[in-house]
C-alpha cells in the first residue's frame, strides 16, 4: 500500500514538472512564432527628416570649404581677346656719324591678330572649359555618392545586427529567468540552464564588437559629411538595368571631353591657325637740310595653302590617340565588370532571399512540432532550445538578407553613374 501511495506521489511529481516546463516553453515558442511573424524595420530611424540628396549636398559643401580655388583663372575663363599673344612695342634710334648725315628715330607697334580658325578654336575651347567643368562636378558628386552610399549601408546593416542581437538577448534573458526557476525548484537539470548562459555570453560579445564597429562608422561618416544626423530613408528606386548604356557613364563622357579638347588644343600647332601681323610704324629723319616724318602700316599674312606638316607633332598626336583609346577601354572594361557583377549579385540575394522565406515558414511549423514534442515529452529539453534558437537565427538572416538586396540597387545605381 505504502509502495503505491510513493509510485503515485512519484507520477505526479513528474507530470507537475513536465506541465511546468511544458507551459514554460509555450511561451516562448508563442514568443517566437510572434517574431518570425513580424516585419520590423531594421533599423533605428532618425526623427529628422533628413534625405540622401541633403547628405550629399552636405558633403560636398565640406569638401569645397577645404578647397583653395584659383580666382585668377575663374576671373578670366570666359574672357576672349582678337589678340593672338601681347602687342609689341619697337623703339628703335640711329645717329649718323657724318657731319651731313641724317639721325633716325623709329617707334613700332606689333600686332598679331588671331587667324579666323584660332579665334574659332578658342571659342570652342571656352565651350570645351565649362563642359568639362560641368563633367567633373557631376564625376565629383559621384564619387561621394559612392562614399556615402557605402558608409549608410554598412552602418543600417551593422545597427540591423545590433538590433538582432538585443532582440536575442531579450528572448535569452526570459528564458534564463524561467529555467533558472525551475531548476531552483528542482523541476529541470541545469543543463539547458547552461546552455542558455552560454548564448547569453556569446551574443553580449557579439553586441560589444557591433557597438565598436558602429562608433567607427559614426566617425567616419561625420569626417565625410560634417553631419551626426543620419537620413530617414536610404532605400532607392531598383534601376532598370535595360537602359543603362556604360558609354554614358560620366567618367566616359569625361574622358571624351578630354580628348575633344586636346584634338582642338593640337589644331593651334597648324599653319592654318598662325596669326595675322599687323605692323604700325612712325619714323622720324633729321639732318642738316630737312625734318621728316614718317608714318606707315605693314601686314603680315601667312600662306595657309601650302601643307606644312610637323612630324614631331604628329608622332604625339598618334601617342595621346593610342592612350586616350587604351584608357577608354580599360574605363568602360571596369565599369561593364563591377555592374555585371553587381547584377549577378543581385539574382544570387534574391534566390537567397526566396530559400529564406521558406526557411522562415518551416522555422514555424518546426516550433509548433516542437511544443507538441515536448508536450508529449519526446524531446530532449537542449534539442529544443536549439531548434527555438535557430529559428531565431533564421529571421536574422532573412532581415540582413533583404538589406543586402537594397544595398545591391544603391550599388548599381552608383555603378550606373547615378548620383544621390
């Protein structure tokens, strides 16, 4: 009688703590069917409803109040003269030797016109000035485009991981308190309790190396851009990738506007471009019998029928043809490269992304056959831990995947030659 009463207090002791532990584990398994379910924006927005076009045109305000610009040549760029170099003045004076000779004094004025194809040249050339000025603007916002896109994305992902990891630590510390109690109470071994401890030391190291990647990112983002604010939205327009045209890219077109203006540059080498001399003279006779003045005009135009050919500067202009054409190449060779890439890049993420959202709806159906297991105590209480931390893991790597595919548009944005 006495072996039965034990058998029976025995029994039940054993169905109170699997029903505790049970209930304990419908919680969290509840807890995180909650979390799987959700579609938490990854990252800590501003209040400030600062854009991308306000980031980079604080940076570029930066950068040119550190830049010593020449006023000289910004004063004369658009200045023009019919002149093809500086008038010279001639003084020239003779005395004669003889008692019967004559003194002559001479006062010249030289002026060399420019030729009708120098003065189109230089009007060409002004026009070639501001397109190029124009090119390395919108190259110069380019660059920090890139730099600005690159420093926001790495720190959304870091600050995405950051929230991850909290989120882990909060879902740890729960279950830490709730086994500690049981094990306390003696209702479960000390294992999973373990376990759990373990988890929690592993992410608290992970939070601090992303709180340190996260203040070098901070820095370096306010000596790029002068600002401590980040943008609200940093997400942009997905391009379509069947107009974009590579010899459209700004560095190309750059490059083009550099060779135009080197060719033209080369034409001022011509006969056909020499000046036009234009000589004023006043002469003056003095002797013994007479006082004479005189005044004349001289022109001086070169004959431009005749081809004269320099071989020195034609052997330079086949050099700057053949380096121009190999940097082109090169050029347009990099950028095609880089934005192919970045395309497969982008299939790879989004077949990634797909095998994730079926990860994520197995991950659910995983922890409801995991509370019915251990319900019916057919699972090791560690192997269920596991499988609830893994299906944490899984919406972590589901959020950092679908940033990785937003940063991917920005890239080929960038690597298309789009500004912010």
């Amino acid at each position: 009688m006495l072996e039965k009463i034990k058998s029976k207090l025995s029994n039940s002791h054993k169905n109170f703590r699997f029903k505790t532990i049970s209930a304990v584990t419908k919680v969290f398994t509840g807890f995180l069917l909650l979390l799987l379910s959700q579609t938490s924006n990854a990252v800590t927005q501003s209040l400030t409803a600062l854009t991308l076009a306000d980031v980079l045109d604080a940076t570029l305000s930066k950068q040119q109040s550190t830049t010593v610009r020449n006023t000289f040549f910004n004063k004369r760029e658009n200045e023009t003269s019919w002149l093809a170099s500086s008038p010279k003045l001639g003084l020239n004076y003779l005395k004669s030797n003889q008692d019967q000779g004559t003194d002559e004094f001479e006062v010249s004025l030289n002026l060399p016109f420019k030729s009708s194809l120098q003065a189109q040249i230089d009007h060409d050339l002004i026009k070639s000035n501001k397109v190029l000025k124009s090119l390395s603007s919108i190259n110069q916002q380019l660059y920090f485009s890139g730099q600005i896109r690159t420093q926001l994305w790495q720190i959304k992902i870091v600050q995405s991981q950051a929230s991850n990891t909290e989120k882990k630590l909060s879902f740890l510390a729960r279950l830490e308190k709730q086994y500690s109690q049981l094990v306390n109470s003696g209702q479960s071994t000390k294992y999973p309790l373990l376990l759990i401890q373990q988890e929690i030391l592993d992410a608290k190291i992970i939070r601090l190396d992303h709180h340190e990647n996260l203040n070098v990112l901070m820095t370096q983002y306010y000596a790029l851009t002068g600002l401590r604010l980040l943008p609200q939205n940093i997400n942009e327009k997905t391009l379509t990738t069947d107009t974009v045209l590579m010899n459209n890219h700004p560095q190309i077109k750059k490059l083009e506007q550099t060779w135009l203006e080197f060719e033209r540059n080369s034409q001022l080498s011509s006969n056909k471009s020499e000046p036009w001399n234009l000589s004023l003279s006043a002469k003056q006779l003095d002797n013994n019998v007479f006082n004479e003045t005189q005044i004349g005009i001289g022109v001086e135009v070169p004959i431009t029928f005749l081809a004269v050919e320099k071989q020195a500067l034609s052997n330079e202009w086949q050099r700057e043809k053949s380096r121009y054409d190999l940097a082109r190449s090169m050029q347009l060779m990099t950028l095609q490269k880089k934005f192919q890439w970045l395309l497969s890049q982008q299939k790879a993420l989004s077949q990634k992304q797909k095998l994730l959202e079926q990860s994520k709806a197995l991950s659910k159906a995983i922890i409801r056959e995991t509370q019915l297991l251990i319900d019916a105590n057919q699972i090791d209480q560690s192997q269920a831990l596991r499988r609830m931390l893994n299906a944490f893991n899984t919406k972590s790597q589901l959020q950092l995947n679908q940033l990785f595919l937003l940063k991917n548009i920005a890239m080929l944005r960038q690597s298309a030659g789009i500004s912010l």
